[in-house]
C-alpha cells in the first residue's frame, strides 16, 4: 500500500519554447499516475540520472520550493501513505 513519488521531465513532450514539463509520477499499487507541476524546464538544466535541477539552473530553488510545496500537499491528503 506504499506509495512512491518522484519527479520526472518528459523529453518527449517539448513545447514550443524548447522546454519539457515537469511531472510527478506516482506509483501505488503497481499503478502509475502523472501529475503536472505547471512548470517546464530547458533539458540542459534538468539532471535526469537524479531527476532534480542541475546546480547550473537559472531557478533552481524556485523549482525545488514548487516539487517541495506539492508533495508536501499530497502527503497532507494521505495520498502519498
């Protein structure tokens, strides 16, 4: 009954900009869901061995507060438990 979050950059999806969205992937009980965090990133500053922002990335703390901000959303409505 165990969930696990991790964010994801989708490469195949680019938008018009350049950039790739970034999502959550939750998986719980062998089921995978997506849910977009409504921010994209150029793939030259996403590290995608370590799904998190290089150091490098123009907004890095602003990305890390918003993947923070919305696990701490999704463990609050037990979704993540």
């Amino acid at each position: 009954m165990n969930a696990t979050i991790s964010v994801v950059c989708h490469k195949s999806k680019a938008l018009s900009n350049g950039e790739h969205p970034l999502m959550l992937r939750i998986c719980k009980d062998g089921k995978k869901k997506y849910q977009s965090l409504g921010i994209s990133i150029l793939p030259r500053y996403w590290d995608f061995t370590r799904n998190k922002p290089k150091p490098n990335c123009p907004n890095k703390e602003y990305i890390q507060k918003i993947i923070l901000d919305k696990l701490v959303l999704l463990c609050f409505f037990n979704i993540c438990l």
